[in-house]
C-alpha cells in the first residue's frame, strides 16, 4: 500500500463504516494513492469487486493488479454512466475521500499548497484539461472573483481582494503562486496567515475543479446506485462539503429540504449511521496532521 502518496485518513473508520460483504461490489469514487480500495480489496472474495475513479493521471502509478479491481480515469460526476458501461446497475457501498491528497498538495508544480512560490498557479485535479487558477484571475471579471473568495472560501474581504487582483494585473499577469501572494499580501493577518491563504487557495481550487457542483451530482446518483443495505461513506475536509453531505444524509437532497408522503413519514433514501461527523483520534492525528480538518459521515440505504 502506498503512504508516500497519501495517507489514508480514518481508514479503519471507512472501512468499518462500508459494512463489506465479501463477494459485495464497492466503489472508490477518489482513489489518490490506492490506500482504501487496496484496503477493501484484502477483505473481498474472488467473486468482490472494487471499482475506483480518479481523474488525476498520478495516481495511475498506484494501480493494484488485481482481477477484482477496475479503474476509470474520469472524474465521478457522471458516476452512474461509468457504472453501468461497465455493468454495474447497483452496488454495495460507495466510498468519497474528498479533498486534495497529500501527494498533490507536496507536488510543488501542481500549485495546490501555498508553500510554493515558484510554481505556476494551477490546481486542476487533471492538468491536461480545463482553465488553470492563473487564466480565472487574470481573465474573470471583479464580481466573479469576488464571488469565488466569498462563496467558496468565506473571506470577509473578498470584494476588496478582487479589487487588488484587478490592479495587480493590469501591470503584470498573475502566474505563479508568489505572484498572488504579493498581490493579497496586504490582507494575510501577521501572525496565523496560514488560515487566511488555506481559504483563498480553497476558494480557487472549488472553483477551477468546479467540486460542489460536483458533489451535488454524485450525491443525488448515490441514491439509485447503491442497493438497500448497502452504505455510504464520505469524508469531507471543510464546512461547504460537509454541510451537503449531512444535507442529503438527512433529506435526500443537498438543500436538505424534508419532504413527506401521504401519511406524515419522510421520504428519505438514506438513513444515518452516525448522527455526528466521525473525527480522527488523537493518535491518528500525531501521525497525520492532515486528518485534522477531516469530517466522516456514514449512511445506509434504506
């Protein structure tokens, strides 16, 4: 199993929470480095599958040779057409590791982690398609990028930020990650700015990879894609993931709307396993500082 990769968070807590049957068919919708679809994969049959997704084309590196696994190098939005070409109408459990994994964030050229100011400003989950964080800032109008700072990375500044980004390039463009430091520095607290840049590099990361929109489509095929009894599992990294997957757990759709039938009872797809996110033990976290900000939630199919 690789760990230089990614370390997979909760791992034991995924893997209880799947509930795995030994000839069952499980899906892992963000494969990274493999840890949890390798660790599925020592607790099936000859007759259990693993089917895992992952757009980026590292993590190619860590395909398992295995009979029982199937990879597809897409993003999981369109989850349901991927299963069913190949011939999977249904399935046991689905399992979500949201997030960045760690071998993207240490991966200095991918420019997902502000520690590195040399490297072209990127974040595409897959680098050979779609617009970079670089074209969005030195393309995007001021309210669009406004938006992206506000919505996405709750900054309190962010018409402000926009406004500065505006200037800043009319002079010169925006393309690496020190660029946009210098641009914003004047808004990074002195002391705890890591927060400050954790949330603008967020707010750009959700919006090149277009990932809420995504997760709200994954979220809503989850509930024909899995069978009765067959679970759920997502682990999230900040509050706007989190709060549309206790949402649908709840509900049934991301705007957490209760609809009820005839007599009163709500209609729900999902029945929650955990009533409160499961968070990483302390022992997990000395290993894993990474695990700190994950949240883990865990639903049955009714």
């Amino acid at each position: 199993m690789s760990t230089t990769y990614h370390i997979p968070v909760m791992l034991n807590e995924c893997l209880e929470g799947l509930a795995i049957k030994p000839d069952g068919v499980y899906v892992d919708v963000t494969f990274g480095g493999g840890g949890h679809s390798k660790a599925i994969l020592q607790v099936l049959s000859e007759k259990g599958r693993v089917i895992a997704f992952d757009q980026d084309e590292d993590a190619k590196r860590n395909l398992p040779q295995d009979s029982r696994f199937i990879f597809i190098d897409q993003n999981f939005e369109y989850i349901s057409n991927h299963l069913l070409y190949q011939g999977f109408g249904e399935v046991d459990g689905i399992l979500a590791d949201l997030g960045v994994s760690s071998h993207q964030f240490d991966e200095g050229s991918r420019g997902f982690s502000y520690r590195y100011d040399e490297a072209a400003l990127d974040m595409r989950m897959n680098n050979t398609v779609g617009t970079s964080a670089a074209d969005i800032l030195n393309t995007a109008d001021e309210d669009s990028i406004a938006n992206i700072f506000y919505l996405y990375g709750e900054l309190n500044h962010s018409k402000a930020m926009a406004k500065k980004i505006i200037a800043g390039r009319l002079s010169k463009r925006i393309h690496t990650i020190g660029d946009l430091k210098i641009t914003l520095q004047s808004f990074a607290p002195k002391f705890n700015d890591y927060k400050f840049w954790g949330q603008v590099f967020q707010a750009l990361r959700i919006e090149v990879n277009n990932e809420l929109v995504v997760l709200k489509k994954f979220l809503e095929q989850c509930s024909m894609l899995i069978k009765p009894g067959g679970r759920l599992v997502v682990m999230s990294y900040h509050s706007l993931e989190d709060r549309l997957v206790k949402h649908f757990i709840q509900s049934g759709n991301v705007e957490g709307k209760l609809e009820k039938d005839f007599y009163g009872n709500l209609i729900k797809p999902f029945n929650a396993i955990n009533r409160k996110a499961i968070t990483a033990n302390d022992n997990e976290l000395n290993l894993n500082n990474r695990a700190r900000s994950a949240k883990l939630r865990i639903a049955e199919k009714v």
